[in-house]
C-alpha cells in the first residue's frame, strides 16, 4: 500500500459511514497523527488508516487488493470499527488469529464541569499536581512514565500540542493524565497510575483534574475505554453511559501442533 495525501476528498468519501468511536480518524485526515493508506495512488479501491496500532479500513472490501492489505495487518495491531465487509474479510483471512475485544466509547457531551471540578477541590493531593509542560522537572518526571506519544511526532510536539500532567511523590511521578491524541475535534484521555500506587484514588484526581482543564478550555475530552475500570472511572467523572463496540486484536502465527 501507499501513503496518500491527507485531504484527499476520495479517502474521506470512503470514510464517511465509518462510525466514529474514537478521534483517530479525524486525527489522521487532519495530519496531526497517524497516516492514510491506499492500495494504490489515483482510483483506489482499499483504504486504511492507522494511528499506532489502531486501524480502520474502508473501500471497496470485496476486491483483491482488499484480502492483501488485511494479510498486511501485524501482531499487536487492533482493527477498529470500519466500513461494511471489513470485519468479515479480516476474521476468514486471518482466522484463529483474531481476538475479539470489547471497548467502550464515551463522549464527552453533556459532561457535567461540577463533578471533575468537585474531585479537584476535595483533593489534598491537588496542589502537588504538575502541568507537563518544557519545564527540566516536568521533563525529568516524564521520562519516567510509559507515555506512548505514538499519536505526535515525539515528546517536543506532544508539549507543544498536547495536554498532560502529573502527580510527583519524592521527585517522581507516580501517575499521569494526558492527551492520547489531540486535534481540532478534541483529545482522547488517557490515565497511568504506577503500580504500587493504584487503588487510591489519584486515577481518579488526574483524570478529573485533565478533563477540568478540558471543560474550562473548551476542548472535547473525549473516553475511550478497554476495560471495566476505565468504563467505571468515566463514569465517575460525570460521562453520559458509554456505547460498547467491537475490536479484533491481531495475534501471532499460530504454533503447528507437536507430532
């Protein structure tokens, strides 16, 4: 496959009744993250979109080019909602290899800013709070957290058009909440409590502590959930009942029985 131009009105077309459970989509034909792909350049048939390993298909998903590009997908990649036929074709090519995985969409409309704000203010812990910004201490913490900037072109962009911050014990992080992506529709939320830390509620504080910003700001912060905790934690926070999709997760080859 090739990668395309951005904007280009065909692949949008093809796009158009993909539903949209996340901002990756938008992120990719805005150009702010992830790339569009095509079988071919000028009258093509298949089109993908991938943002770190979310993929979304769409085209015509009866033709050759289509079985190729599905017998492109690697382990550790997830197909995400795509256009009619793609499930199909990826679950009798790839077979044994695909895993269906529940997740979980929660928009950001009719948040309520009281509750995010109200767990900020009843927070002792709110004050030491970081903003992750240029700073050496927000860098220093940073680097000591497994951020997946896969959604930016590294950490300086990430700073520059993301939003993030951090909660500091003895000069270090232990929790972070963050924009996963970022665009002009919005961010997608994203929560790490280290381990030995979880289970007391700074989850809870960072995330509501983001999205406050987000509320105040005027930017969608929108949830996208793989399991009940981050279901429960949205919740929490005030989101409107999320809408349960289908993913498939790719696996390995698998092994030929002993003999």
């Amino acid at each position: 496959m090739v990668q395309i131009v951005l904007n280009t009105r065909e692949a949008r077309t093809a796009f158009d009744d993909v539903e949209r459970v996340d901002l990756s989509i938008d992120c990719a034909f805005e150009g702010s993250a992830g790339a569009v792909w095509a079988d071919q350049p000028g009258e093509s048939q298949v089109f993908m979109i991938e943002v770190g390993p979310f993929r979304y298909l769409a085209g015509n998903a009866a033709c050759p080019a289509a079985r190729d590009a599905v017998k492109r997908l690697a382990p550790g990649d997830i197909v995400m909602p795509s256009a009619e036929g793609w499930f199909d074709l990826v679950k009798s090519t790839l077979g044994d290899r695909i895993e269906e995985a529940p997740r979980w969409s929660f928009p950001s409309t009719g948040l309520d800013k009281a509750i995010s704000a109200g767990v900020v203010r009843g927070s002792k812990d709110a004050a030491r709070i970081v903003r992750i910004d240029e700073s050496s201490q927000s860098s220093t913490m940073l680097a000591t957290m497994p951020l997946d900037l896969s959604g930016y072109r590294g950490a300086v962009d990430f700073v520059k058009r993301g939003v993030g911050f951090l909660l500091p014990r003895n000069g270090k992080a232990i929790g972070i909440a963050c924009s996963s992506l970022s665009c002009n529709a919005g961010i997608e939320v994203s929560v790490y409590i280290k381990p030995g830390f979880r289970r007391q509620g700074y989850g809870t504080l960072l995330a509501a502590r983001l999205v406050d910003w987000c509320l105040q700001q005027g930017v969608p912060p929108h949830w996208d959930a793989a399991n009940y905790e981050s279901c429960q934690l949205a919740r929490k926070l005030g989101y409107p009942e999320g809408k349960e999709y289908i993913s498939l997760m790719i696996a390995g080859e698998k092994a030929e029985p002993a003999t």
